[in-house]
C-alpha cells in the first residue's frame, strides 16, 4: 500500500497546529476537508493517530512517532522548493537558530536582518547537550554551542575561544581576590547550571582532575539564576567571560591553576549547510565575531 501524500501533509499539519481549525487555517482548506484526509489516513492502516479532546489535539505514541518522520519529510521538502525557487537572494525565509547564549547570536541576526528585511527568525535558548538536540530533530536549522561535536551528521566551525571565570557576591571571603587558583574551590559551596551545560561539564572536569572537592552545589537551570543566587550569598558561580555582566555587588575572580579555555562553534545537519538561509548565517556570525 502506498501512503497518501496528502494524508501525510494533512496529519503534520494538525500535528504542527495541535488542532484541526488551526491547521485548516494555516493550509487554506476547509476542517471538513482536512478532518476527512486525516480519517482516511487512520482508517486506511486501522490506527489512531490523534486523541481528540474538544478543539484540540493530542498525538498517540504511534502519532508521535510519524510526526518525526513527516517532520523529516516536509524540511527536506522545503529545503528543496528554497533550493529550486532561487531564495539563495535571500528576500524572504524564516531561519531557526538555537542557541547556548544570546551573547554573539543577536549581533548576527542584526546583522541579517540590516541586510535582508525579509527574513524572520525565531531564537530558543538551552544549554549546550539541547542545542545540539535541536538541530538533530530538524527542531532548528543552525545552531550557536560551545560543545564541540565529531558526530559525521553534523557540519561545523569553530568560531572563537572563550575561558571559564568564576564570579561571587561582593561580601563574599574571596572578593578580596582578583583570581583565584582551583584549589581555592575546596570547601566552597559552588551555583552551576544544570547537567547538559558545557560550563558546569568542563568546571566539574577541572576540579576532579585536580583532586578537589567542593561543600555544597546548588544547582539551577539558566544563568540568570545562577547570578542571583551568587548575588545573595549560596556561593561561587562559573561562567564563561564573553558572558559576565559587570554588577556592583559581583566581583569577578580569574581563575588559575588549569586550561579554563572552551571553544564556541556554529553548527548544523551537515546535508544542510548549503541551504542559502543556512549558508548566509555560517558567513555573518564569524564576521560579527571579528569585527568585521
């Protein structure tokens, strides 16, 4: 039996919208119409790919695991029609970028945007393991991580190096200190980002490789969080320079005593890399990172 192409595109579409009017509306077709090529979808392999609850839509197991594969299917498709309808202009398109921080990804969107009005960006921010994540679910098109990868699936540039600083409340005992060797962590209560997150990972990886052993870890889930609970005293956080935003009751620490360095890369599917969207962004961010 061979699948029905429109019975797919129905089905992503409802998955993508979460509700057959949405998706009715997003493809210009009457919910009837819609509604019907999805049933025939359903009875024609006696599944269930949708629970219907009122307005909405919840995807069964069996629903969840072809919406991976429709999504596959349809960003091949519109990578294809981008390819053949000449976008590589670059007058139109909408780009995903996923990101481990904002710091050098909004300067190149900027930039991107000053040179083609007519694109539009969506930006999602994650720690450096759901970056990566992002890009292999066809969920984002580039992504900006300072994970390196030798995955052959993934194309990427190693765009600069930044090194890990450690930062704590004014009144903390170290502020008299403008750095800091690792042995100093000994005994300290330590705020890192949750697991997954490049600085918490090489951080950790310092510190057992010099035998030392921290008090407490307080762990939470964004940087923003890891700032205030520095700032009201749980202890010594860890951060990556480029990111450190200079406040009156944070001081700074230079870290000494191992290789603190990590490199960022711009990354993506490597079967994409030549898609114009996605080829435009390998070439600004490097120009933004040097000034150019």
């Amino acid at each position: 039996m061979i699948v029905s192409y429109s019975g797919l595109a129905a089905f992503h579409a409802v998955a993508e919208a979460e509700s057959f009017t949405g998706a009715a509306k997003a493809r210009n077709l009457s919910q009837p119409t819609l509604s019907a090529q999805v049933k025939a979808l359903e009875d024609a392999y006696g599944v269930r790919l949708f629970d219907r609850m009122g307005r909405h839509v919840r995807l069964t197991p069996l629903g969840q695991s072809l919406f991976v594969i429709t999504a596959r299917l349809f960003t091949a498709q519109d990578e294809a029609q981008a390819l053949l309808a000449g976008t590589r202009t670059l007058q139109r398109g909408h780009l995903r970028i996923a990101a481990d921080s904002a710091t050098h990804v909004m300067p190149a969107l900027a930039r991107m945007r000053a040179n083609y009005p007519g694109l539009t960006f969506s930006l999602t921010i994650g720690n450096s393991s759901e970056v990566v994540d992002q890009i292999m679910d066809f969920a984002a098109d580039v992504a900006i991580t300072a994970r390196p990868n030798s995955d052959p699936r993934i194309y990427s540039i190693k765009l600069r190096s930044d090194h890990l600083v450690a930062f704590i409340a004014a009144d903390h005992e170290l502020a008299r200190h403008d750095s800091i060797p690792i042995e100093a962590f000994a005994g300290q209560d330590i705020v890192l980002r949750e697991r997954g997150s490049i600085t918490r990972e090489v951080f950790e990886n310092r510190l057992s490789m010099a035998g030392v052993k921290p008090m407490n870890l307080l762990e939470v889930q964004s940087r923003e969080a890891v700032r205030e609970a520095v700032a009201a005293g749980f202890g010594i956080g860890v951060v990556f320079e480029a990111e450190f935003r200079p406040e009156p009751n944070l001081k700074r620490l230079i870290l000494t005593g191992a290789d603190f360095s990590v490199g960022e890369y711009v990354a993506c599917r490597a079967e994409r890399r030549r898609l114009p969207l996605v080829r435009s962004f390998f070439e600004t961010v490097p120009q933004i990172i040097d000034g150019v």
